[in-house]
C-alpha cells in the first residue's frame, strides 16, 4: 500500500510542467559545483554557473533535433558577444556604441518568433555577465579567452543536458501543455455555468467580464499547445503519440467553440424560469462538464485511462424532461425562449459526446485538414521582410528597441560617472526590469526590488546561521532552483532566490559580505533608469492605443463572421482557414483584456477610457460568443431558398457594419451612433413565423442577437474617439 501511494506520488512528481526543467537545472549546477570542488578552482564556478543561467534562459520547447540546432546558435550568440565585451571592454566610447547597437539589433530579433527573441535576450544577458565577470578583475583584460570559455562552457553543459533531456522524453512538454488546456478549460465551463444563475437582475456584466479574463487564459493555453505539437509534427506526418495529442488538440478546439457560445439573453432567461429548475439543471450539467475537462487533463498529465462518467447522461435526461415539461404548459411568453433553450441543450449534448470521445481519443477521426499554421520564418527572405514590417515608430517591438539600448547606454554611464562597487549590476537590473510597456515595467520594477531585499536580508541570516562552505553551496544549488522554478509566475521570490544565489557564489570564492549594500544600491539605480526609460521615452501608453486594440477585435469578429457563414453554405469543414479566422478572433479577444489590464497600472491621465475599455471588452466578448453559437451548429446546411438572403445578404451586411466600426475606431473617425438599417435589420431577423425551418431559425436567431450588439457597439465607439468638445454623430 506503500509502496503504491509512493509511486503515485512520484508519477504526480513527474507529471509537474516545472519538475523536468528543475531536475536538469539541479543536475547542471551540481555538476559543476561538485567539479569545482574537487578540482579546487572555486573561481571557476561564478563564470560557469552564469553560463547554466544564461543558457536556460534561451531554452524554448522544440524537438530534440530543433534545440540541438538552437543551442548550436545560442553558443555561437555567446561566444561572439562574451568575446566582444572582453576585446571592447577597455575602450568605453567604442563599447557603448556597440553595446547599444547590439542590444537594439537582437531585440528586433524579437519579431522572428518566441525562439530567436529568448536566444537575443539570453544573449544580452550573457554580455552584461561577462562585464561583470571584467569588472572583478578590475577591469583588466590579460587573457581574453579565459572567461568567455568558462561561460561558453557552462552553457553548453546546459544544453548538452537539455538536447539529451529532449531526446528521451519529447513527448512530455506536449502532455503537460494539453494538460493545462484541458484545465483551462474546465474552469471556463465552471464560470460559464455562473451565468445560469436564476437570480433576477443578475449582475450579467462582471460575470461575463471574468468569463472573458479566462478565456484570455484559455485562448493562450490553446496557442501554447499548438505550438509545442507543431515542434513535435514539423513538415511530416505525425507518429502514432503525437498524432494522437492532435486530435485531444482538435477535440479542445470543439469544446471551447461549443463552451464559449451563446445563444441565449442570460436576464430573459433567469426571469421567465425564476420558478422552474431548468436553469439549475443546465447549471448542473455545465458544471459537470467543467469538472470532466480537470479530470481529462489529470488523465493526461498523469498518462491514466480517462473514464467519463456515465451518470453525466443522466443529467442530461434530466435536463430534457424539464425542457418538456416546460414546453407541455404552451405558455405563448416562453416559445422564443424555449428554442434558444433546446439549441443550448443540443450544444450541451455535443459537449458530453465530444467528452465521452475523449475516452478514446484513437478512434476519433482523422481531421480532413489538420495542418497547423507555423508562424515561424522558412527562408532569408521571409527574415527581411519581418524584420522591415517592424521598423516604424508604431511599432511596440521598435520602439523598446530603441529605449532599451538607450537605458543600458545610460546605466554604462552611471557606471563611469559614480564608479559605484560591482556598479554592471546596474546594467544588469536595468536589463531584467526595462519591459516593452509601462505596465510590465512597473510591476517587474517593484517585484526586483522587493525580491532583492527580501534575498539580502535571507542571506545575512544564513551566512551567520551556516558558516560551513559545503552548507552553504548545497544552499546555492537550491537558491539556483528556486529561481527557475518560479521565475515566469512568481518573480519576487525568483529575484530573491538569485540575489542568493549570487552572494553565495561570491563568498565561495570571497567575501560575499561586501557586496550587500552595492547590490541593493545597483538595484536601485538599475531599477530607477528602466523606470524613467520606459516613463520618458517613447512611451507605449496603452490608453493612447486603445481605439486600435479594439478595431482589431471588430476586424478580426468580422471575418469569423465570414467564415461561419461560408460553412452554412458549403457545410461544416474544420480547415486551417476556418480555424485560424476563430483562433484571431480570440486572439484578438485575449489581447483586448491584457491591454486592459495594463491600462490600469498605467498613470491616471492614461487610463481614464479603461472603463470604457472594459464596457467594450464585456460586448465584443458577448458578440464573439453569439458567432461561437454559430459556429456550433455548422453541421447543418441552410435551406436553398434562404441560404443566398442569410449568407450574402444579411451576413454580409453584419460583416460590413462591424468592419465599419472597426474603421472608424483605427481612423478616429466618426461613427454614427445609431443605424436605422441595423435596427430594421433586427426587427426582420426576429420576425419568424412558426412554420420556419428550424435551422434557419437558429441562424436567423444568432445573427438577431450579432445585430442587437451593434448598437451598444457603436455607443462606445462613439464614444471613445469623440474629441473633447466634440459630439458623436446622431
């Protein structure tokens, strides 16, 4: 019984996202701690231990083949620029200059995807720690190649480890970021399933705003993992394991097409069946649902047989006999809303079949187009043309490239102005704290300082508490996993946990003692210059951008739009087209809330549209909800005489009133606050005589409710772009 309580905690051990990158991590800095003790050259352990960081630092998901092929670049980034600090050091004009060139040139590599961003920023993390490495020597640069190997070394160390670590397990990371999805998942069903309260005048706004913030969570959970599996399948066709995380991928693709729709006015809801159960029966069966989507994902992290459960059907039942019950009373008030309920228990029921399915992902079909879009650059050309798309003043990516070179210029300055202690910590801080946005900057600055302190004030006691070297190099060891464990979710203890990292380092090799106060004095400043960078130069204030934001997601709600109709025409197809017009739109959906979300950290003056922001971020999430229900129920073919009227009529006529909106939201220009057509357009939609056929009931009813938002829509448009003294157009 032990024995099997033991090995299930080691199989959840496992299972953890961080525990893999943790064990190489711990393996790598205890080789070379163990190294360095028995060849007693602790000096070298300062160079080799920041070459383990730098090169972890660089680590992005890929196949074994794909980071070999990365590290093989990250260590030829490393040489040329630990190289280049040592021959340049000793020339301060010539050095700014170049440091300033390098660090806007690998930050625009930023624009070629996640890998090369983290291999540039990596990389100008490593020069900073070969100036400090200088800077110990006392600025003197008698062997040139002595600390740029020991760097070099420990990275490649790092790496080594990293593409063996690949190469046995590569199909981990894909388990794990399926996991989170299906976690996701499930706690946007259990939000959703809040909506089903039968409270009158329910506070429908707040609910939906979370609603949104989580699918936020979700939309990025689902990118995560395509781009993992993409790393896994490549140009080829994908084994048997991978292709069989595929179709889990596609599979949360459906639910959360199915979950994110609506169909339904919550409010209308709750008053008319205040006295029947059947509100609390779709509640019940959403929650269910959601709690089914955890347990997948336990399955799948833990690799266990998921079982789903079979009383769900029952529940189901239980739901249409309420619905019958309801329909038996023929009350004339409850007929539109009886339908909007039966097209939510239908999409209910294809969310239970879709989770029963997931019991058996090998036997769902193949998809009739599976291929993943690689947003990756293929050739030279492609390259150039990313790279010249960015190089405008609008551009968030050139702008920090900019201001970051500038802070680092200012904070190398500092350095020969004050010639504080280890002053290149000022550099480094100003590194890690300088964010693309004011918000992230802001908060990342009081997270470093905080940690630092915190860190400072640790490692005074356990010098004192635990004289011992060994003691405090096991102390080193654990300082260094601290930090990788929680350097993306938790960044103040991260901060602290390297702050003692480094002064152990130190006093392995010296006296770790002095070099409290200039560490938190360098803090300081490091921190102050990326501040007063992010503060007065070229500011990315989210405020002033906002009006662009929310264009964007009208655009990009637009040609989903466009798409679901098409598939009423030509029937349901699962292609990448289809597929990526959904994923922008909640792309675009999440990016809205993030903006939003650094708006509020942002000064006064800047943030004074965010309630608006946040007013629009509550509709246009409701309007990509009602073109989710759309989507849903694609299967189903219009009827022929009405398939032109709804698809290249009234679709889009929709399509064409949002892309107005959106228009005049990027232009600034003014937009009519309320559309006589739009309002015709709705009383038409809504007019259907009992005899209607019920899928075109359905579209009609979806496309009544896009139109309804239009006008709350426009309100806020108008609203937002009107000058001072200005009125919106009537």
């Amino acid at each position: 019984m032990a024995s099997t309580s033991f090995n299930q905690s080691l199989r959840r051990l496992w299972a953890l996202d961080k525990f893999s990158y943790s064990v190489r991590v711990f393996i790598a800095l205890t080789g070379i701690m163990t190294l360095c003790w028995a060849q007693n050259e602790m000096k070298l352990l300062i160079p080799l231990f920041l070459g383990v960081i730098a090169c972890a630092l660089a680590e992005t998901d890929d196949s074994w083949q794909g980071r070999l092929n990365a590290l093989a670049v990250t260590l030829v980034c490393f040489s040329v620029a630990a190289f280049s600090v040592e021959l340049l050091f000793p020339y301060p004009w010539i050095f700014v200059i170049a440091m300033a060139l390098a660090a806007f040139g690998l930050t625009m590599l930023g624009a070629l995807g996640e890998r090369y961003g983290a291999i540039a920023s990596a990389t100008l993390i490593l020069s900073v720690y070969t100036m400090i490495g200088v800077d110990q020597r006392g600025g003197e640069v008698t062997n040139l190649w002595h600390e740029p190997l020991l760097l070099v070394a420990g990275a490649a160390w790092y790496g080594v480890l990293s593409v063996l670590w690949q190469a046995m397990f590569s199909n981990q990371p894909v388990q794990q970021s399926l996991a989170k999805l299906f976690r996701e998942l499930g706690y946007y069903l259990k939000l959703k399933s809040s909506l089903f309260e039968p409270i009158r005048q329910m506070d429908v706004e707040a609910r939906r705003l979370e609603l949104a913030r989580q699918n936020g969570r979700v939309v990025a959970a689902l990118n995560t993992a395509k781009e993992i599996i993409l790393h896994r399948v490549g140009n080829g066709r994908p084994g048997s394991k991978v292709s069989r995380y595929l179709k889990l991928y596609f599979l949360a693709q459906d639910i959360h097409e199915r979950a994110s729709s609506s169909h339904y006015p919550y409010n209308a809801l709750a008053e008319a069946f205040f006295h029947s159960d059947v509100l609390f029966r779709c509640q019940r069966l959403l929650r269910q649902q959601g709690k089914a989507c955890r347990e997948l994902a336990a399955s799948i992290q833990l690799r266990q047989p998921f079982v789903y459960d079979a009383s769900f059907a029952e529940a189901l039942g239980d739901l249409h006999a309420s619905m019958e019950h309801l329909r038996i009373q023929s009350n004339p008030a409850w007929r539109g809303l009886l339908r909007s309920l039966r097209a939510l228990a239908a999409n209910l029921s294809t969310l239970d079949r879709l989770l029963s399915a997931a019991s058996n992902p090998d036997s769902l079909a193949d998809a009739t187009d599976s291929s993943l879009l690689d947003r990756s650059p293929r050739n030279f050309k492609d390259v150039l043309t990313r790279l010249r798309t960015q190089l405008t003043p609008t551009s968030l990516l050139f702008r920090h490239a900019l201001r970051l070179p500038l802070a680092l210029s200012v904070g190398y300055g500092m350095v020969h102005l004050v010639h504080p202690s280890q002053g290149y910590w000022i550099i480094l801080t100003t590194l890690f704290v300088c964010q693309p946005n004011y918000g992230a900057t802001r908060r990342k600055l009081g997270q470093r300082i905080i940690g630092t302190a915190f860190g400072l004030t640790a490692a005074w006691a356990l010098f004192d508490l635990f004289p011992s070297p060994l003691i405090q190099a096991f102390f080193t060891i654990a300082a260094g996993l601290v930090f990788f464990i929680n350097r993306t979710t938790r960044y103040t203890l991260a901060t602290a946990a390297m702050t003692l990292m480094v002064l152990f380092c130190f006093n392995q090799v010296g006296d770790g003692y002095g070099l409290f106060l200039p560490r938190l004095l360098d803090t300081l400043l490091g921190s102050l210059i990326a501040g007063l960078a992010v503060f007065l130069f070229l500011p990315d204030w989210q405020g002033r951008r906002l009006n662009k934001v929310l264009a964007n997601t009208l655009s990009c709600n637009s040609l989903y739009l466009r798409q679901v109709m098409q598939q009423y025409g030509q029937g349901k197809s699962d292609d990448l087209a289809y597929r990526l017009a959904r994923r922008n739109a909640h792309n675009a959906d999440a990016a809205l809330s993030t903006t939003l979300a650094n708006m509020l950290m942002e000064p006064g003056h800047f943030r004074k549209e965010a309630d608006v922001g946040f007013r629009f971020l509550v509709l246009s999430h409701t309007l990509l909800s009602y073109l989710s229900g759309l989507g849903a129920h694609r299967e189903n073919q219009l009827p022929a005489e009405v398939r032109d009227h709804l698809i290249n009529g009234v679709g889009a006529t929709l399509a064409a009133s949002i892309d107005q909106i959106a228009t005049g939201l990027a232009n600034k220009t003014a937009i009519e606050v309320q559309s006589d057509a739009e309002e015709a357009l709705a009383n038409e939609l809504e007019q259907m005589p009992e005899e209607i056929d019920e899928i075109q009931r359905l579209v009609q009813t979806q496309l009544a409710l896009i139109c309804r938002q239009l006008g709350p829509l426009r309100t806020l448009a108008a609203h937002l772009i009107k000058g001072p003294e200005e009125q919106p157009t009537v």
